[in-house]
C-alpha cells in the first residue's frame, strides 16, 4: 500500500476506536451510541470503496501476511464461572458482524485468568477483522448492559430467566434487523462501483485460501418465549444502531456457528 492509503487506513482506524469507545461508553444514551456505532461502519465502508484497488493489492500479496484472526468474549455470564460455550444469540450477531466486514467466523477458545473460555474467532483482512471484532464487542457489552438494566423490570422479577431470555432474543434479532439494512445498503454502493464488486470476491478467496471455507448452519430456537418481552427486546434492540431504511427480509432463521 502507498504511504498515503496508510495514513488513511490509520486514521479510520482510530477514528473508529473513538466512535465505539462513545458508544461503549455508560453515559451515552441510546441515541448517541447507535450514532457513533453507525457513524464507525459508514468510515469503514468508504475507505473500502474508496481504496478497493489497493486494498485488492495488499490482500494478494505476501501469501496471506496480511491475513490474521481476532478473539472477542461473548457471554452473558458475569463472576468467576467460566464460559464453556458461546450462547445462540452471541454466534447469530457474530456471523451477521463477519458477513458485514468481508469475514469469517467461527467459535474458538481463548486464554483468560479464569483459564480456557469459549469465545468468537473473526479472520479475515486484517482492517475488516480490527472493525469487525470492535464492532462485535460494543454489541455484546450493550446487549448485556440492556439485560441487566430490564433486570429491574417487574417481568422479569415475576417471570425470571424465560422473560430475561425472550428479551435478550428478541433485542438479538433488532440488531440483525438493523445489520440486514447496513448491509444491503452496502451492497448497493459495491454493486455500482466494478473495483468494490471485485474486492469482495478477492477478500473472500484469500480467506478461504489462509483459513478454509466458512459455513454456517441455521438455526430456530424452540424455547419457550414471553412474546410481550420479546417485542420489547427487538424494539431495544433495533434502536442500538442508525436504522435509516426499512429493506424487509425474514430474520427469524439466522446464520449460527457450526
């Protein structure tokens, strides 16, 4: 790459630390975090578009050294106890994240003080993989920052953990609503632009090269659903990033890891 596309590439990285450190942050209400969330995918998408050739030219070269894999936990759990297995509605938000960011993922343990935890594996390029991981750990932090706010709610203190997990599956699936938009709004750009229509397919044969092809097994819960905390969590859900056009789609059967 040019030392200008470089620069570039450093500057919309730490741009979008700033923007997903605001919207991590606590204090930021639901709107200021869903702007700085959205705000981080749209600088990501125009240096793709803008830089699609020699981005094409840095994926190619060095026989995958620009390849690489990043860890996010993804749990609900909270203490000492380990997470042995990441929960359905963290792997559907994962592979939603990877197809938004030219990624792979797959489930995969890491190395913490408690000892060996399940956690999301991204690969890919090693920019998509930075945005996607960051991406996906500001979705699960606010995921379980919500929960444990509705933790207050009389539902939830009547009904226990049926409400608190038809909450959280329904917030999962706003999030996918919301991704399906960004993401068809993403494809439309590449699909006017030859450069982004090419760099998606070298992007996606060079990740199978490095790391073998990724499949995803769908998946359709059969759990029992307070349908009422349900439609409250989609409804949270949905509001946690920038939903500027109504696309449509079925979302009820999502991509989950094998």
């Amino acid at each position: 790459m040019t030392h200008n596309i470089n620069t570039e590439r450093e500057s919309v990285l730490r741009r979008i630390q700033k923007l997903l450190a605001i919207a991590n942050d606590d204090r930021a209400n639901e709107h200021e975090a869903a702007a700085a969330a959205g705000q981080a995918e749209k600088l990501m998408r125009k240096f793709n578009v803008d830089f699609a050739n020699e981005i094409a030219q840095d994926v190619r070269k060095g026989h995958g050294e620009n390849m690489t894999t990043m860890d996010v936990m993804a749990t609900a759990t909270v203490g000492p106890m380990l997470c042995k297995q990441v929960p359905g509605w963290a792997q559907w938000i994962a592979v939603a994240v990877a197809d938004m960011h030219d990624c792979g993922a797959r489930n995969a343990y890491m190395k913490t003080d408690k000892g060996q935890e399940a956690c999301i594996r991204f690969y890919g390029y090693d920019t998509d993989v930075k945005v996607a991981a960051w991406t996906y750990e500001y979705l699960i932090k606010t995921v379980n920052r919500l929960c444990k706010a509705f933790r207050k709610d009389p539902r939830y203190i009547a009904g226990g953990r049926v409400v608190m997990n038809s909450y959280r599956s329904g917030m999962s699936m706003g999030i996918l609503h919301t991704i399906k938009e960004m993401a068809a709004e993403r494809h439309r750009e590449q699909q006017q632009a030859v450069a982004s229509r090419a760099l998606v397919v070298v992007k996606k044969d060079a990740i199978a090269e490095k790391f073998g092809e990724f499949k995803y097994a769908e998946r359709t819960s059969t759990a029992k659903v307070d349908f009422t905390a349900y439609h409250d969590g989609h409804a949270a859900g949905k509001k946690i990033d920038v939903n500027r056009r109504a696309i449509g789609g079925d979302v009820t059967k999502q991509g989950r890891l094998n």
